[in-house]
C-alpha cells in the first residue's frame, strides 16, 4: 500500500516538523473518500512523542468519531506503520487520551464540555486535527470554545473537503 499524493506531502511536513521546522499550521483539502482519515495516522507515527504527545482529532458528526478510531486500527495503517498507535472517542470526558495517542470528539462535545479538554491541552503537548472546521461558525459558541485548544496546540492542522 503506498500513500496518496496528499497524504505523502503530509508525511512529508511532519518530517520537516520533527527536523526542526518550526511549522505551526497545516491546510489540507482532501475531497469527501479521499483519504482524509489516515492524515492523523500520519501525524501520529511522525510526530508523537518527540514532537507532541498526543494527537485530539475534531470532527463534525459522532459517526466520524468512529470511523476515525478505526483509521488507527485498519489494514492500511498496519501495513503501513503497524499498529502503533491507537485513540479513542471521547466526548468531554477529563483525561480524554487515557494513555493512547490521542483521542477523536465532535464539535458539539467541546462546545459543551470545553473546559475540562482544555485542561488536558496544559498538561500535554497535542497536535489538532479540526476536520471540516467548515462547520464552525465565527463568533458561535463552538468557535469560542475550540479557541483555547487552538491557542495552546503544538501543531493546529485544518482538514477541509
């Protein structure tokens, strides 16, 4: 299995970070099937933990959270990185990463509960996945809470369609 175009020029970026590289926001369009899932795999093999100590991964819908705890589990990132890895769901709970590389919430889950996943931010060092953050409006209430995770992340990545 080989990676995609994007998904290798990320591989690539995360390298450069862990090199030295003082990068602090990354753009990624993917179109909706194209691969979008594995780019915080990626991050993960390359980045934790010398670079971040774990990866908190924002999507729109509790069905992404799913597919994106299985990312780190399916063949592809076996193949590719083993099973190194691995995150789990969370929606607001206090120490969301448990231990694992990471964890996968929704919007509406910070929007609620932003606080308590702040406070996880102080104490360690993350990398931010925001997935379609095309859903947060300027100035609503997810905006402003996902600000301070935004302000306080090693590494803010921004994954659109």
């Amino acid at each position: 299995m080989s990676l995609r175009k994007h998904q290798r020029e990320l591989a690539g970026i995360a390298k450069r970070i862990a090199g030295g590289e003082d990068i602090t926001d990354i753009i990624v369009s993917v179109t909706p099937g194209g691969g979008k899932s594995l780019l915080p795999v990626i991050l993960a093999h390359e980045l934790l933990p010398a670079y971040a100590d774990c990866i908190c991964w924002v999507v729109p819908r509790s069905n992404l959270q799913l597919q994106g705890e299985k990312a780190f589990k399916s063949p592809v990132a076996a193949g590719l990185y083993g099973l190194k890895h691995e995150i789990r769901i969370s929606t607001g709970d206090v120490n969301p990463s448990r231990g694992m590389a990471g964890f996968i919430t929704t919007y509406q889950a910070i929007g609620s509960n932003w606080s308590v996943i702040a406070q996880d931010f102080l104490r360690y060092r993350y990398s931010l996945f925001l997935d379609e953050p095309h859903h947060v409006t300027a100035e609503s209430s997810w905006a402003k809470a996902l600000q301070p995770l935004i302000d306080r992340a090693q590494l803010r990545i921004y994954g659109a369609p």
